[in-house]
C-alpha cells in the first residue's frame, strides 16, 4: 500500500495548529490542514504490513491502506468510497476520535504511525468542498416504519443507514437541535457545527424526518412510538453523571461539567441561555474534577471564558511517559496524552481525592479540601486506593466542574416506562452478536451506542449505530443488504 518504500523516505508530518494566544479568542476549530503534497506523501508512507493491525484498531474497520495508497495515487474519489463503505461521518471522526487505528499502525512500533486520521479528514473535506457527496435515495420504499429515540452518532448513523434501505425513519431529540452530545456536548472548537448541520440536509433527501423538543417518556409516551411504528430504536447516550458526594456538595459554584459545556455550546451556537442558567468561568479560580475528554473540553471552555486559572484533578497515577511496545501494541496503550486544551493551559494533578468542597459561609463555594492518595491491588488482584497520612492540602476555587465520567443512561422517563432490562451496570441490555443483537428484551425494541454498551467514543457510536440498523433491517425484512 502507497509507496513500498515511503515510510523509509518521508518522516511522519501531522497538521498544525494556531498558536495559543490567537486560538483562545474564538471558539471555532483551529487546525492548519496539511498540503495535497504533504497528504500524498503521507499516504505513500503506508506500507505493505502484511496484516493491517490498522482495521481492528479502528472499530468501524475503515479500509485504511486502501484510501491511503488512493490519496497517494490522487484518485480522491475512489478514496472517498472506501471511506464511506465503512463509515458515515468521517469528518466526526477526523476531528474528534483519539485515533486507535494509529495506535495499531506497524510504524507505531517506533513511535511515527501514519498520519491515517489526517488523511482521512482531508478525503471527506475535500468531498464536500467538490460536491462529490450527494443523497443516496432508495429506489424502493418497504413501508415499515421506525422510530430512533437520541440523535447523537449512534442515531445519527442508525437512522440513515435504515433510511437507505428504503424504511421511514423518525429520529426524535429531547434537545431544539439535532446530534445530541456531538452539538452541545462537544465544544465548537473541537468540531463546527455545521458539519452536522449538512449532514442533516442529505438526511432529509433520503427520508429522515427529525423531530427535535422531543423528549420521549416525558412529552411523549414511549408506549405511543410501539404503537404507531414497526420498530423502536433506543439510541440516547449515557447521560447519568458521576456525582462526588463528600461534604459541601450543595455549594454554589459546583456543576457537572456537561450543564457548563452545554450552556456555553447553546450561546455560541447563537441559542438564548438566561443568565441564571449560565456557568461562567470567567475571572475564576476553577478546578476541573476528572482527566478525560470531558475534562479537557471544560479546560478549553474554561480558558476561553478567561479564567483566572485552570486547575484539573486527577484520582490515578500520572501515565507513563512512553508504553511498552512489546507489551501493548497493536492495543489501545496506556500513557500520557496532552491535549490541545491542557495545551493552552492547566495545572494536572494526579492521584489526588477531594474530601470536601469548603464553602465562604454565604453558601459559596471557596476552596477544595484535597489528599494525596496510592493505588495498590490486593490478594485477588484487584486494585484499591489508599489515601497517604499528612497529605492533605486545599485548592483555591471559585468553581468546580465534575467531569469524572457517566454511569449509564438515564433511566427516568423512556426506560422506565418502557421496563426494558438492564445489565448489571445499569445499560440496557443487548448483545451485538448472534440472532438477537442489538435486540432488548422487548421485541421489536433495538439499542445501540452508549445506552448499551456504556460511555465511549463516537467512533463505537457509529459502527454500533450502523450494525443496529442491519439487525433492524433483518429483523423487519427477513433479511438485509446493508453492510455488516
């Protein structure tokens, strides 16, 4: 694949960024693309591995080699078809997946993988910028009728995957806009808005119906959508927080970490958010609970509002600086990562526990009471945390964030009125293989995404909301030409 000799000739060349000081001043993205020469050269440093560990690092199994030797060879085109056999929205991706595909690439080994999730932002970039992607209508309707509950990718994807099977597909939406935590719940500046926005457009010319304001098991009764279509669709996300319960809890000036990104998204999406609901860091002391994703998102937030200073907090060790190849290639590894956000600035903190938030007596919180903590497994292996005698300190802050992860959907409302069966972490339950996947313990009643497998990366949404529509597809056809 590509030049069989490019990875020895051509060094690995990522996109750019905007410096710092100019980037905090807006919340549009801020990447500098590569050149077509840089792109093609890039693709020529595929090379011919033999087992392309790249499919099963990504888990849409997009046909990496194949659309890198494509770019290499200009033919962006035949690049971009094999870019949408495997996945719908390449241009989510291209921006905000962590790239487990280059954590897989062969050249991974030395640390200088293929740039693969470059080049395939470039391909689905330059698409749109040709006009290449149009509607793909189905030449046969079948007249069954489904109805997808949550339009984040995994709805996103479910819902046109069916709809080009020629289906009448509903997708309903609690929030006023379409595409659920990829529209409010990740920043601008990570991902423009108005790629959802036309995707939505070629969605509506091939059947999608989208119904926002929605909130179904609230507004509207679950048992309604049973009767009035053929198959239900449970694709809302995972969006019980993980809550901190020690003491001053009910403090002013502590949020979960999606109610502060969802307001300031709206306001800059141009929605009206009242004052009162919200959440400015802007001349703040804030500590941000929690070193993922969602962490790092509040971090950028947090410094564009102009905070006095970030500070994040997390309970586990500091990663190693570098994985052990030998002992985590072509896996996921285990290290440290700096992103853009933490870039811009931040104060990280590792194996640290907050025992209370401190208030200054007119119900404000103040200051977080902290303690040093290590982690050890015991007799079955398992691992436990111990706090370290005298290590206690406190944290100036004027506003806390509570990023430290979801738990599981929300079960008030659809669910609950449904009475679907859960599995023992409190998702719906539904294998993804075999006869019933994607199936609940309801019949005619599928789900997809993180409402059933848990919190996870858009990437998993997709090809989760894609396989879900197969199994749809089937269920109510007998059988389905859609892609496994």
């Amino acid at each position: 694949m590509g030049k069989p000799t490019g990875f020895m000739e051509y060094e690995r060349l990522d996109r750019g960024y905007q410096p710092v000081a100019d980037r905090l001043v807006h919340y549009g993205e801020f990447t500098i693309p590569l050149s077509e020469e840089d792109l093609k050269r890039q693709g020529a440093r595929c090379m011919d591995c033999g087992i392309p560990y790249c499919h099963r690092g990504c888990p849409v199994h997009n046909l990496i080699p194949d659309w890198n030797d494509l770019v290499y060879r200009s033919d962006w085109q035949s690049a971009l078809l094999a870019l949408h056999a495997t996945n719908n929205f390449p241009e989510f991706t291209g921006r905000i997946c962590p790239a487990p595909c280059e954590a897989a690439c062969t050249l991974n080994i030395e640390d200088k993988p293929v740039t693969i999730k470059n080049i395939e932002c470039a391909i689905i970039d330059r698409a749109w910028e040709a006009g290449w992607i149009k509607p793909q209508i189905p030449r046969h309707k079948t007249r069954k009728r489904v109805a997808v509950v949550g339009s984040g990718p995994a709805g996103l994807a479910c819902s046109q995957q069916l709809a080009r099977a020629g289906h009448q597909v509903t997708l309903f939406e609690r929030q006023d806009k379409i595409g659920g935590l990829l529209r409010y719940g990740i920043p601008d500046f990570k991902l423009d808005k108005r790629l959802i926005d036309r995707r939505m457009a070629q969605m509506r010319a091939e059947g999608v119906e989208f119904r926002t304001n929605t909130h179904v098991g609230v507004d509207l009764p679950a048992a309604q959508l049973r009767e009035e279509y053929d198959a239900l669709v449970l694709t809302g996300g995972a969006e019980q927080p993980r809550d901190l319960p020690v003491p001053g809890r009910k403090l002013n000036g502590i949020h979960f970490a999606l109610d502060f990104l969802r307001a300031n998204s709206k306001r800059v999406q141009g929605v009206y958010v009242p004052d009162e609901a919200f959440i400015s860091a802007e001349g703040k002391h804030v500590v941000v609970i929690g070193g993922g994703d969602t962490g790092s998102d509040c971090i950028g937030t947090a410094n564009r509002h102009g905070a006095k200073s970030v500070t994040q907090l997390e309970i586990l060790p500091r990663p190693p600086e570098k994985e052990n190849k030998a002992l985590t290639w072509p896996n996921w590894p285990h290290k440290l990562r700096t992103s853009t956000s933490q870039e811009e600035g931040c104060t990280r903190m590792w194996s640290v526990a907050t025992k209370a938030f401190i208030g200054n007596g007119q119900g404000q919180l103040k200051a977080l009471s902290c303690i040093k903590v290590e982690w050890h497994r015991d007799a079955q292996g398992r691992w436990q945390m111990a706090e370290l005698p005298d290590s206690e300190f406190s944290l100036q802050a004027d506003l806390a964030l509570l990023a430290m992860g979801f738990l599981h959907p929300v079960h008030q409302g659809l669910l609950e009125e449904l009475g679907v069966e859960l599995d023992g972490r409190g998702n719906v339950k539904s294998d993804s293989e075999g006869p019933s996947a994607y199936h609940t313990s309801l019949p005619g009643v599928f789900t997809a995404g993180d409402m059933r497998r848990g919190q996870s990366l858009v990437v998993w949404a997709i090809r989760e909301g894609r396989q879900c529509a197969r199994a749809v597809d089937e269920w109510l056809m007998g059988r389905s030409d859609l892609p496994r």
